[in-house]
C-alpha cells in the first residue's frame, strides 16, 4: 500500500479484534509514520515505522456501540491515525489507497493540518474545527460534508457536477484547482480563491457577494483583470505566487468597489485603470509601483503602501478614512493638506518621512 508525499503526516493502523487479522492484542497497534506499509498474514514490515500503542479495543468498541456497529464490525477494519486524530475506515481500497468509510468524532480531536480524501467520508460531524481537502479522483458529489468547516475546504479536480452541497458556513474556500461551477446562494464564506484563468467563476462569486482572493497564473498568462462587472460589494485581491506575480495592466477592475481592494502585484506601470470609489481599504502593499498615477482621490479606510518602492508622494490619495501606512518607502516627505482619519504609520519615528509628517500636523506613528 504505497502513500504519496500529500498524505505525510497521517499514520496507519490495523484495528485488532477477535477474529482479526492480527488477533490477541489487546491495543491498537498504530504507526506514527508509514510508507509503503504491508501486512502479510500474522507478519507486518515495520522497518520504516515507529509503532505505539494509542487506545484500548473497548475505547473505540465504545465509539462503535455508539454509532450502532458491533465488535464483528471491527474485524478486519483499519485506523487512519492523522497527527491528533485518529479516523476509523473500512477496509476497503482504491487506486490511491483507502477509502474512508466512518469517522469517530468523539474519540479525539481533529487535527490541526486538517484531513485529505479523494471522496466526501461518512459520518463528519456538522462542525469541523479543521480543514479538508476533497481531492478529485473519484469525487463527483460533496454530499456528507459538515454543515461547517472552520479551516479551509478545498475542492480540486474535474469530477464535480455542482457545488449546490457546500457547507453553510466555510472559513476559506480554495476552488484554485477546481472545474468551474457558479457558486450556490446564501453561504457564509470568508475568501473564495479562484485562479484568474477561469474568469466565469470569479464574476459568479462577485456577483454573489462573496470575498475573492484571484490567484495569478504562470507563465505570463495574468494580463489584466478579465473585465469584472463595473460595481461590486465584496472584498476583491490580487495575489501572485512564486513565477506568476505580474499583472501587466489594471483594465477591467470595478469602477466602484463597495468593499476593500488588495493587490500584490508587479508589471504594472501606474494605477489607471483603479476603481475611482473604493469605500474599503486599498492595499497595495509589496507591489511594484513605480507611479500613483491613477489613484483614487478618496479611500474610504486604510491606504498601505509599504514595501512599494514608491519614490514620491505627491499624487496621493487627498482624503483617507482609516490610517496612511508608509512603511519601507523611500519618499522623504508627505503632502500638506491631506484629510487623514488615523494616523500615519511609518517604519521609524525617526525617519524623515516621519519628522516631515510631524511636522505637517499628521498623527504619527511606528506601529
């Protein structure tokens, strides 16, 4: 039975009863750590494992009895033993290993890396204080999944038909790697991340109200914004990831976004093509911007623009409702005149840009 590298961190175990394959213990024998573990009869290759006892046969016959399984069910079954948690499965295989059947949810806590499976398991429990990975080899339905997922839940593949299943309340929902389909009405969801190679899906999910996190494709592929309709009211970011963090040009962003705007790009020029109403904060943060050309002239909160090499402020936002962030920039002085809710936060008090904006009658401060 051979493990990939997804599953590190997960550790096997043969559940023993009476009639089993390995009968006479009277503990589970769990692996902390297996790879291409086999058993052979009475005989197991452990040369790679590190084996401990984790709890006694009536503990999980208790969690059986329970949930209305008997000790004959037992037999022959197999522990799925994450970090903190462990998992009761049939033993029934395929392609990519074992397939979870049931899951104790009083016997231990969740883990905090979260769980991976290649179908939606029997038997969550309808909040799962954790994240999980629904992988697409042979997923075609999300039926059986909690009616809450504190972590993320991330969906990937082909297989899928809709999403109408998700749960009701989701901390994060990473579709990155997932076949597009319009997103159900009325969730609780804190970010949806979508890839701007599939455009479809990302004006859905605007236009549903969700919170975007738009992940960059490779490969120069990341031009501009994919013409997103004119008005939004949710959150909207940009982010780059490791060969793929040029966003070439702003065109196709909102006219209005209601929410907050985050980009963490390089390549573009200027800020044309940026929203002229952002009632949330802009942040721009770690972008290159070689120009605030194009900025709006009112930010409803927080404008940041640390780390973006921006060698001069004199086309600034004039009214900012939250605070001014300018850490790491080479600017040395702040336009007079400007209407400033918080206050501006500098890398050091004793900067120029700092001494300057003192000066101008701005509240300054380093964190």
């Amino acid at each position: 039975m051979n493990f990939s590298t997804r599953m590190r961190g997960i550790v096997l175990a043969v559940i023993i009863g009476g009639g089993a394959l390995l009968a006479g213990f009277e503990t589970f024998a769990i692996l902390r750590w297996a790879r291409g573990w086999t058993v052979l009869g009475d005989q197991s290759d452990t040369a790679q494992t590190s084996v401990d006892a984790v709890a006694t046969r009536a503990d999980v016959l208790l969690w059986a009895k329970a949930h209305g399984k008997d000790a004959s069910w037992m037999n022959g079954s197999v522990l799925f033993l994450a970090k903190d948690g462990m998992y009761l499965m049939t033993d029934h295989r395929s392609g990519m290993g074992i397939n979870l059947q049931e899951l104790p949810t009083g016997l231990t806590p969740m883990p905090a890396e979260g769980l991976t499976f290649n179908h939606v398991p029997v038997g969550l429990p309808d909040v799962l204080r954790t994240s999980f990975t629904l992988e697409h080899f042979s997923a075609t339905s999300l039926k059986g999944l909690s009616k809450e997922i504190a972590g993320t839940l991330t969906v990937s593949g082909s297989a899928l038909t809709s999403l109408d299943d998700l749960p009701q309340k989701i901390g994060m929902l990473n579709l990155l790697h997932a076949k597009p389909l319009p997103l159900p009405l009325g969730r609780t969801i804190g970010k949806v991340i979508l890839s701007i190679r599939n455009p479809a899906p990302i004006r859905d999910a605007l236009a549903k109200r969700y919170n975007v996190v738009v992940m960059l494709a490779p490969e120069g592929t990341s031009a501009k914004p994919l013409g997103l309709e004119k008005e939004i009211w949710s959150d909207l970011s940009f982010v780059g990831v490791a060969g793929a963090d040029s966003l070439t040009s702003l065109e196709g962003l909102p006219a209005i976004i209601h929410g907050s705007l985050t980009l963490n790009v390089t390549g573009i020029n200027d800020l044309h093509g940026l929203p002229h109403q952002i009632d949330g904060s802009l942040n721009l943060a770690n972008s290159v911007v070689p120009s605030l050309q194009g900025i709006p002239a009112k930010i409803g909160k927080d404008l940041n623009l640390s780390s973006t090499g921006v060698p001069g402020l004199q086309r600034i936002s004039r009214e900012i409702g939250g605070n001014l962030i300018l850490k790491d920039i080479p600017a040395p002085t702040l336009p007079a005149g400007l209407k400033i809710g918080g206050t501006v936060i500098v890398s050091s008090l004793d900067s120029p840009l700092a001494k300057d904006a003192k000066k101008k009658g701005y509240a300054v401060t380093d964190h």
